[in-house]
C-alpha cells in the first residue's frame, strides 16, 4: 500500500498550516526593489495603481467637496517616496527599509458639514468580523483648499490612524463612519488584491 500524500493533497496541507499572511508584510528585498522600481519607473505614480489604495464616499460631502479614505502599506509607502525622493537609489530603500518596522496608515478627509464639530465622528476598522485598534489615532479639524479671499470654517475631519501590519490579513479591511449627525458610510479595502 503507498501511504505517500499526492502532491496536490499535501499543497493543500501545507497551504492550510500557513497562518493567514498579511497582504505583502514582512517586505522581502525583493518586494522593497518591486516598490522602488515601481515609483521611480516614471515621475508620478500610476493613476490605475494609487486608485486601489483610494476610495471616495460619495455619501460624505459638503458641496463640491467629497470624503475620501487612503491605505498606505509598507509596500505602497516604500513606491511613494521612492517617487518623491531625488538622487534615491534601490540599495538606498534597501538601506532604509528592510527589517526596519513601518506601520500601515489611513488617512481619512471626511466632509460631512460645515461649522462640524472637532474629533466627533466615530471610526471603526473590522476584519474577519472583528475591530482592529489603531496604535496611533490622530484627528483635526478639516478645511477645504481656499485661496487668500475665501475664509471658511471646518467641514469634517482628517484623521490619521495607524495600524501595526502584522495585525492586519490579506482580508477585507471595512471602515465604518458614523458623523455626529447621523450620517453613517462604508468603505472596503481588499487587502488581498493591494501589496
């Protein structure tokens, strides 16, 4: 009797033994070069690859202005200063960022009305069902983009929140908002899909 597993058998074994991995973390050399290259590839980055690191909530707006939610991973974060960074080399991000921890960041702009209140709206991040804390959470006042005739007062919030990367997994990653006034939005990263 043979009592060897079968190939596809034991991948499978082997694929359930892994724990869930986070989307692109601890980042590899290899992964830090994908990103350098990808940010110095050309001067700006990529609109098709920034989009999936963005979100706008159509739901949250005050006039012309929209809400809007970003996810920086160690990945993305790497390919952005690379793109901003002049004379930065690959054994520069090398250098820079290899075993060298980098927390994974959203940046919320959230418009909901004017004269808002500060650090009022309430935010929360679940995955797998459960809600994930932030290490660091930094909120203001939002003001929209004015020239030197216009005055206006808040219309939102920006906030700032920091998670560890190792609590994060290549899962869906639901932001849930709630404004003081009752409006309430969701957005959805695909932690999956995103490096």
């Amino acid at each position: 009797m043979n009592l060897r597993p079968r190939p596809p058998l034991l991948a499978l074994v082997l694929l359930m033994a892994l724990p869930a991995a986070s989307y692109d973390y601890p980042l590899s050399p290899e992964a830090i070069r994908d990103a350098y290259f990808l940010g110095t590839r050309q001067t700006s980055l990529g609109a098709d690859f920034l989009a999936q690191y963005s979100h706008a909530i159509p739901e949250l707006k005050v006039g012309r202005f929209r809400s809007n939610v970003a996810i920086e991973t160690p990945f993305s974060q790497i390919a952005l200063h690379a793109s901003k960074t002049l004379g930065y080399s690959a054994q520069d991000a090398l250098k820079e960022f290899h075993d060298k921890p980098t927390l994974v960041r959203l940046h919320l702009e959230l418009c909901y009305k004017i004269a808002a209140p500060e650090n009022a709206v309430k935010i929360k991040v679940i995955q797998n069902k459960k809600e994930i804390f932030p290490e660091s959470y930094d909120s203001s006042a939002y003001y929209p983009a004015t020239n030197k005739h216009t005055q206006v007062s808040s219309i939102g919030e920006k906030v700032v929140m920091e998670f560890e990367p190792n609590r994060i997994e290549s899962s869906t990653l639901l932001i849930v908002i709630d404004t003081p006034d009752g409006q309430h939005a969701e957005t959805a990263f695909d932690m999956g899909t995103l490096r």
